[in-house]
C-alpha cells in the first residue's frame, strides 16, 4: 500500500482513508494503482472513504466515484471535514458524514494488517467476510461463502467455500482450517483448488512455498 | 396468538406450493383457523393446486389497492370451512405489492386466523422480501440435491439478516433407495451444512403428482406417505414432538443386496 492510502477496518465496514496533502492527480493515480494491484480484496466490497480535510468539487467527486465503482466497488459514506466535499458527496447521491480531523498521519497499511478480527457464526452461501487483517473465525464457511483478509485466516471449523488471505498481496499469508476443503483457496496472487475426492481429514495449513500453495496437515508451529 | 409463517426456498421447483397447500390443510384439519398467502405474484399457483382457481374473483394486489376487502378476496376451500387461501395476482407482477404492505395484510389477517401460510415465490429479490416482510417464523424447503442446499443455505443467511429467528427446514423428494445406495443426498448431509432445526422429512411420492393434477390435498390420501409426513409436519408446528418416519424402502434394500451379490460375482 503507498503512504497515501490505508484501509482501516472495524464493526461498521471497512475505510479507505485518502492522504488529505498530496497533491490530487498524484492520489488519484495511487489509489488507481491499489485498487487495480488489490482487485481481490476490492471487488465487491462496501467501504467508506475519508478524504480528510481536502476540499474536493462535483467533478472530483464523481471521477473518485467513477474510479472507485469501475472497479466493483461501493461507496457507502463520505467522510470529510470539509464542507463543500461534503454537499459534492450528496450531489453525487452519495451519503456524506463530518470527520474528526486526522488525529494519526496516514500510514501504510502492513501496520494495521495485525490487526485481528475474530467472528464466531457460519459463513453462509452468498455471505462475505472481508477484512484488511487477520481473520479468526469460529464457525463453518459453507459452499458458495467467502473469506476476504489482507493477512492470514484461521477457521475453527470446516472450510468449504471461498478463501482468499493475503488479498493485498502479502505473500507470507496463511490460511489454516480444521477441516480445510475450499471451493478455491488463494494467497495473494495464488490460486488453487481442492484436490478432487475425500483426502486426509484433520487440520491443515496453507502457504505459498517457492511461488506455489502448499497444503500441510498441522504438525504445530514450523521453526527456522 | 396467530402466528404468520413463510414457506420459502430459494430454488424454484423444490415444492414450497405443495407444502404450502398441504401444511395448510393439515393444520386446517387439525381444527385450526388457517388462511394461506400466495405470495408469487405473476405466476401464481397455489390456488391451481388446492382447486380452488376458479373461484377467484378478487387477489392480493386488489385488496392492497384497495379495490377489494379482506374478506372479499379470501377464497374457503372446498372442503374446509376453516382454510382460506389469498390468490396472487397473475397479471402484475412483484413490484406491485411493498414489503411495508405485506405487514399490513399479515396484521390484518391475524385477527381472525390461528395460522397465516405465505408461500413465497423463488428467489431473493423483491418477491421473497414480500414474503418473509410479515413472518414471524421461515420454513425452508429443500430436496437432496446439491444446488437446492446450496440455495437453502444463502436463504438461511438472509432469514438470519432480517431477523426472523432460526428458521426450520423440511426435506423434501428424499428417495430411500438412492439414499440407501449413497447416490442422493441423506437428510444427514443437508443437516450437517444447514445446521437448522429440522421439521419434516417428506418422500418423493407419485402421489403428489396425481392429487397436485386433481387440485387435492395429498394429506387426504391416507395411504400416501408424503401425506403422512406433511401431516406430522403440521402436528410438530403445533409443538407436538412427533418421531420422524422411518422412510424405508424394502424393494431398495432387497436390491441393494442383490446388487453388492453382483459385485461381487464379476
């Protein structure tokens, strides 16, 4: 992620928070680069936007939008504490909210991947669970169910739908699973299917090893 | 207290309007006060099922309008003084009723009925959201089959989203003998993926076939056993804790033998 851009995640849905000094193409540019690079994580997802204290027009605003949606992405809320951002959010039928001014400087974002998100249900067919760090889930992610994380996943349950760890590109991501029969598993760039037919039951472990995904039954922590 | 119940299940062709049409008569039969909802608004069907098509003059998007009364849309059936059935319109089509309407029919409907059946149209759009807009529980119906479950599953997750509480599940067409020989799907293996609390197991029976073309209750056929099950279907949702049928299938064991015999031989 460029020092630009960071994703924060919380209860309430993920945040895409713009540098608010930079100048405007430049961020422009950024956040199209991370968006293309991080199509995995962004696809489909909800988020809301936090421009800071950068005061943007109706065109600007609807080139972000432009930017934003071209890539299957929606926007649930603006947040900026500038007022005429503000009233170009609702001109573009977009909800708009005030934001605190930025209290931290924007950082990049493979800080704020440790952050954990522990879930305890079933991920049900149709049901996406995405977040920008960890994911712990406790509960079975059903056919036709999704994971999403930035960092790694670990379910506490039988894995059966779609998987995808590392989705902002970190290679050193791992996806574990009592029961570990993905539709498809990714890591990072990686794609990879569940051999065909019944295998080993028992937990399992997933990573990348020499550019390829590699499934290990959990044998505790590897050393070295 | 009445309560409103929607039967749904995602996948169209799984026999929500069969259920719909035998829960209600069953219950009906029971000595309940019963009205059931057709709710597939455009492709309306229910009424053709309970035989009852050619006595509609007025349908669920005219009383929301407001060209007719409750009563004068509530159609008795033939048998029953105490069933009721609401038919959809057939020419509209969903975007004719509001989730925020439906709730108001429901209410209404409350007032003089024990149970309220909405059969609910295929899907997860708008008809489906109509439909569960006034329930206070959600039936799903499955077949053993990979793609019904699938669907089943993304509707438990929307009925847990808006809140309905868990629903529970029927498993419809189970065929013992496929089962037996592990090429269908066991009520088991549904279970296991839904995990939702299971209210009837019905088997697939030709003579849902026959009483469906006859515009007849299947559970009025005493030798049906899908009738016997949608009866004990009706008497679990009255909190009666009736076992479930053991769905056997001699002529499927028999055969099932003979064929490991055969197995073996070549």
């Amino acid at each position: 992620m460029s020092d630009l851009i960071s994703i924060k995640g919380g209860r309430e849905g993920l945040r895409l928070r713009l540098d608010d000094t930079a100048d405007w193409q430049v961020l422009i540019e950024a956040l199209k680069q991370q968006i293309t690079q991080n199509s995995g994580f962004f696809a489909g997802a909800r988020l809301t936007l936090e421009i800071g204290d950068r005061a943007i027009n109706d065109a600007q605003m609807s080139t972000l939008l432009d930017l934003i949606q071209h890539h299957g992405v929606q926007i649930e809320a603006l947040g900026a504490t500038a007022r005429e951002s503000r009233s170009a959010a609702r001109a573009s039928g977009v909800v708009a909210r005030p934001l605190p001014r930025y209290a931290e400087p924007t950082g990049p974002v493979q800080a704020s991947e440790s952050d954990g998100m522990l879930v305890t249900r079933t991920v049900r067919s149709g049901q996406v669970l995405r977040h920008h760090g960890h994911i712990t889930l406790i509960g079975d992610v059903n056919p036709g169910g999704e994971l999403i994380a930035g960092g790694s996943v670990v379910v506490w349950g039988r894995l059966r739908g779609l998987v995808h760890a590392g989705a902002l590109g970190n290679v050193e991501a791992v996806v574990c699973a009592l029961e570990l029969r993905p539709t498809q598993l990714r890591i990072a760039e990686q794609i990879t299917r569940a051999p065909e037919g019944a295998g080993k039951l028992g937990p399992e472990t997933a990573r990348i090893e020499d550019g390829q995904i590699v499934v290990e039954p959990w044998e505790g922590p590897k050393r070295g | 207290m009445a309560r409103v119940i929607t039967i749904t299940s995602g996948k169209g062709g799984v026999g929500k309007t069969t259920t719909t049409a035998n829960l209600g008569t069953a219950l009906a039969m029971q000595g309940a006060k019963v009205a059931v909802i057709d709710a597939d608004i455009g492709l309306r069907n229910l009424d053709v099922v309970m035989g009852l098509e050619n006595r509609i003059v007025y349908d669920l998007v005219d009383v929301v309008e407001g060209r007719a009364r409750l009563r004068q849309a509530l159609i008795k059936d033939k048998r029953l003084p105490e069933l009721c059935l609401m038919p959809a319109a057939q020419t509209r089509d969903k975007d004719a009723v509001s989730p925020q309407q439906m709730i108001e029919l429901t209410n209404q409907l409350r007032q003089e009925f024990d149970f309220v059946l909405i059969d609910s149209p295929a899907g997860i759009e708008g008809g489906f959201r109509n439909a569960i807009a006034g329930a206070d529980e959600v039936v799903i119906v499955t077949t053993p089959e990979v793609s019904a479950v699938r669907d089943a599953d993304r509707i438990v997750g929307l009925v847990e989203a808006a809140e309905k509480g868990p629903p529970h599940l029927i498993v419809n067409r189970i065929k013992p003998r496929l089962v037996s020989r592990g090429e269908m799907l066991s009520v088991e293996d549904v279970l296991e993926l839904l995990a939702i609390n299971l209210i009837g197991i019905v088997p697939d029976d030709e003579a849902i076939v026959t009483s469906t073309n006859r515009g007849e209750a299947v559970v009025y056929d005493q030798g049906s056993l899908a009738g016997r099950a949608f009866l004990n279907v009706a008497r679990r949702l009255g909190g009666e804790d009736v076992p479930f049928m053991a769905i056997t299938d001699q002529q499927g064991v028999l055969e099932w033998l003979f064929g490991m015999i055969g197995r073996r031989r070549s």
